[in-house]
C-alpha cells in the first residue's frame, strides 16, 4: 500500500465494545488572580448599584469604589497580556467565523469552546468590561450639581460634564444592571439547561477535560507577578482619587 493511502477504516464486529474515552482529569483553567479578579469586580458592581441609588454621604463610598473598578479594569487589561493561557485577551477573543460555526454546532478541527469562555461567553465578558470602563470613565468628571463632583472634573468643560454625568447616571447604568442580569442568567441557563457548572470552575479553578489539554500558569512566580500588578494599579486609582 502506498505510503500517502490511509488504511482503511474496518467496521467494528458485532458484539465487540466500543471504544472508550480517557477519563477526565481537573486543569486549571482560571488563574488565582483571575478568580479574583472576578470576585472583587462582581461585589464592587453590587456596591456600586447600591451607592450610587441611595445618594447622599454613599456618594463618597460609591466615588472611592468607581475608583476601585478603575484599577481592576486596568490590571485585567495588562493580566489579559501576560496572565495565565486561559485569561489571556488571544484565547477570549474569537473570530466571527468562530461564533458562527460555535452557533451552528460545528467546530473547525481542533476548535474547543468548551476550555475556557464561549465565543458568546466571550462577547458577554467584553462588552461587561467596556460598559463599567464607561461607567469609569463618565464617573470622573461627573456632577451631581449638589456637591460631589469626580476627581478629575475640572480637567473637562462644563459640557463634557453634563454629557458625561447623563450618561453614568441614565443609559450607562442601565446598561450594566442588563449585562449583569444576561450574565446570571447565561450562568442558569447552562447550568439548568445544559448541566454545565459555570461558577465552580471561577471559584476553584479547574474544569474537568481529556487529558492533555494545556492548563493556564498558576504558579508562585505567576502570582507574584499579579501582585506587583494590582499594587502599580491600586497606586495610579489612588493618585487619581486623590485628585478630587
């Protein structure tokens, strides 16, 4: 037979067992400083929702707190370059042809959606972190017109100001409060629908998986790394709030 002719595939006798799969086995997927990166930003939205309606001397907890955010969105875009496989920014940002064939059910050859985000999982994620960047953003030179202003409002004109403060303050904060609710949803819906446990991976780590599939650093020299990150983070969002 020659060399370039594959062998032919025999049938599989009656009676005989069919081929087994490897068990699966735990690989950490999420990075420590991921998980809690998740955490942090997912309590510090709650608190934020809550300041931010109630008013009053919770303004200043919820100014403190936009601060935060600016500088948990900041270490997860330079963790999304150097983090851990599975958290980097090249395996969570898919192609539209991937989404498409994710939608359809037919993944190309070597194509696992099932490691770390979804190609929708993906979208959701992005679009979370643009919509509370915004919110960042808006926040700091928002004004109340009572007697908080953001940190960095008198670097803007009065305009900016207004258009900035209507936004946080109507269409931006109805926007997260809608990506928040999509995401429990998403989370309930493959966990009721599709017997998929979404949380427990985030929480622990691993997700089961066939042997062999890489696993994302996690180690002491990566979590050093984090550290020193999230401190040159907290310093900038500090140096800012100061400036208010």
């Amino acid at each position: 037979m020659p060399a370039d002719v594959p062998p032919p595939v025999l049938p599989i006798p009656p009676g005989a067992p069919e081929p087994v799969s490897p068990p699966l086995q735990p690989v950490r997927i999420w990075d420590l400083p991921t998980r809690l990166f998740h955490a942090l930003l997912a309590m510090a939205v709650v608190a934020l929702v809550v300041t931010g309606n109630v008013g009053g001397d919770a303004l200043a907890w919820h100014m403190g707190l936009g601060c935060a955010v600016g500088a948990l969105l900041a270490f997860r875009l330079v963790w999304g370059l150097v983090g851990g496989r599975w958290s980097r920014f090249s395996h969570i940002l898919w192609a539209p042809t991937a989404t498409w064939r994710y939608l359809r059910g037919r993944p190309a050859a070597g194509e696992r959606f099932d490691i770390g985000h979804s190609p929708l999982g993906s979208l959701s994620v992005l679009a979370m972190l643009l919509a509370l960047a915004a919110q960042v953003a808006t926040g700091l030179v928002a004004d109340d017109e009572i007697f908080t202003t953001g940190p960095l409002y008198r670097f803007v004109s009065g305009a900016t100001s207004s258009l900035a403060t209507s936004w946080h303050t109507g269409w931006g904060k109805a926007v997260v409060i809608a990506l928040v609710v999509l995401h429990l949803g998403a989370i309930a819906w493959y966990r009721l629908g599709r017997r998929q446990n979404l949380v427990g991976p985030m929480l622990h780590g691993d997700k089961p998986l066939p042997p062999g599939t890489p696993a994302s650093q996690d180690g002491v020299a990566q979590r050093g790394l984090a550290l020193v990150l999230a401190a040159a983070c907290a310093a900038g969002a500090w140096a800012v709030w100061r400036l208010g």
